[in-house]
C-alpha cells in the first residue's frame, strides 16, 4: 500500500507530515554532471490535491519580464475550516538559451528549443510554493 501524506488537521499550519514521496511521482534529469531527482509539477498538483481532498489553489501573484529573464510570484492557497492559508514562492527563468553550435564552433544564443519560458518558470515556483508548505522538501537537501 502506498504511504500518502496526511494533513495532521484542519489548520494547515504544518499541512504536510514528514513522508517519502512514492517513487511513481517522482522522476530524474541530468543536470550538469549530476541526475537529480525531481517533482514534476503535474505530480505536485496531483499530491496537492491527494493531501488537501483538493482544496487547494494555486495564483500567480506577479509576473514580472526583465531584460534577460522573466520572474514570476506563485501562491499556493489552502483552504481549511478556519481559513485560507498560503505559501508562496519566487522563480525565474532566462528569456534565452545558450548552446554551443557544431557547424560554427561557437557559443551562441536562441529562444528556448523546447518548452517556453512561462511555464518553466510556473512550473519551478508551483513545485516551491508546494515545499514552503514541505511538499517534498527533502528533495531540495544537498545531502
């Protein structure tokens, strides 16, 4: 049997306890010379909604585009008896890619090859306004 989080009560002060992630949610990237091991968002939604019975919410509070970057300012509301509870947190995400090109031997910029930058950036501070509340937190420790 799978092992979910539980709320410990109606006021989400801590809402998540301390749990493992099960591995089905969880997946890895490499990132540098490193594989790391991470929430993707539609899992955090997911667990989200596993841990709260779907009383949750998720605003973005600011956008902001800077010459080089696009900053955003999520909040994860959650919704208990006694009132609504939030959690946020700041990203951002470069505008631009930087790849080394084979044919011309030189480093040069693009727009992003995949993805677009909105939705990284949402996507990053969904999964940490979700860990301000310890949704999966652990998985940030270097240890």
């Amino acid at each position: 049997m799978m092992k979910s989080c539980q709320r410990k009560s109606s006021f989400p002060t801590q809402a998540f306890t301390v749990c493992s992630i099960p591995r089905q949610y969880l997946s890895q990237r490499k990132q540098g010379d490193a594989m790391i091991i991470y929430l993707p968002w539609y899992q955090c939604a997911n667990l989200l909604d596993r841990c709260t019975g779907g009383h949750w919410e998720k605003r973005i509070v600011k956008l902001f585009e800077g010459k080089e970057r696009l900053y955003m300012t999520v909040e994860i509301v959650i919704h208990a008896q006694e009132g609504a509870f939030t959690r946020q947190a700041v990203g951002s995400e470069n505008l631009k890619e930087t790849f080394f090109n084979k044919k011309t031997n030189q480093q040069e910029v693009r727009d992003w090859a995949y993805g677009d930058v909105h939705s990284k950036v949402e996507s990053t501070t969904l999964r940490r306004a979700a860990a301000a509340w310890g949704l999966a937190r652990y998985l940030y420790d270097n240890d």
